[in-house]
C-alpha cells in the first residue's frame, strides 16, 4: 500500500514526501516531490535519498533500481538475482542497458546475427541465459506495487 500512497502523492506538487525506511528497495519511489530517509551505517548515520543522490549511489537513476536488484538480487528480501552477479556487474549492465528488457534483447540480437564480438563477455552473456527467468522473477519480487485499490485522502 505504501507505494500507492508515494505514487498518489508525488502526482501532486503542493506536497513533498518523505518515506522512512532501513529498507533500499524504497529507493525505487524516489522522484520528483518523493524522497527515501533510511540509514546509512547504524541508527545515528542516516541520508536522504532524492533522485540525485540515488544517481551517486548507483550511477543510474531510480526508475533502474528493479532492474539492479533484478540481476544482484537482494538476500535481505530473498531475491536471488542472477548467480555471480554482484554491484558491479549489474551496475555495469544497467548503464550499458537501462533494464533487463533491453539487456535480453541486445543478447538474442547479438545470438542471431552471431556476432563474434559482443558487449560483454561470453561467459556472462551465458549466466544471464541460463538464468533469464530468476532475473524475469527477481524483478517481479523486487517490484513495489504502485496502483492498489485504495481509498486514500490525505
């Protein structure tokens, strides 16, 4: 329901929100008129993610934070994420790519022309593959559901 109520609220331009959360999964809501208050290191460090900072973290924006979590996985949340896919790499294919639609797309482009050279490694290319539906999976657990059928006024 909390993602309802972010989505609700950021369309409206006389309210600014805040969701406080130890959870990063919540940095996918961050936008125009919503940010993510969560911790840092311990109770004492804490930040306060706009668009901006989510883009220092990361190097992509908000809307790409399903698609990371989608290939790194995520084991606080139980999302296994694509095996021996860490930070890096899924930082590194959400740069090239910008999300897993596009990531598959350039693969089977790549796999039907049988270009010799490809964006990255054959040995990755095979891993995602073979692990194309945990990915598909990952990314639907990692989803925040943003249109609940709720009554809710503020």
């Amino acid at each position: 329901m909390g993602g309802t109520i972010v989505h609700q609220m950021s369309a409206r331009s006389d309210i600014e929100g805040v969701v406080a959360s130890g959870d990063l999964d919540t940095l996918q809501l961050v936008r125009e008129g919503a940010s993510v208050y969560t911790l840092r290191k311990g109770l004492s460090d804490t930040i306060l993610y706009d668009e901006e900072g989510v883009r220092e973290r990361y190097g992509f924006g908000p809307e790409h934070i399903v698609d990371y979590k989608s290939l790194r996985g995520d084991p606080s949340d139980n999302i296994p994420g694509v095996p021996g896919i860490g930070e890096k790499t899924a930082s590194m294919l959400i740069n090239k790519f910008e999300n897993l639609d596009n990531l598959f797309k350039e693969i089977e482009k790549e796999k039907s022309a049988q270009k010799s050279k490809s964006i990255i490694s054959e040995k990755l290319v095979q891993k995602l593959l073979e692990n194309k539906d945990v990915a598909f999976f990952s990314k639907k657990l990692s989803t925040i559901i943003r249109d609940v059928d709720i009554d809710f006024k503020l």
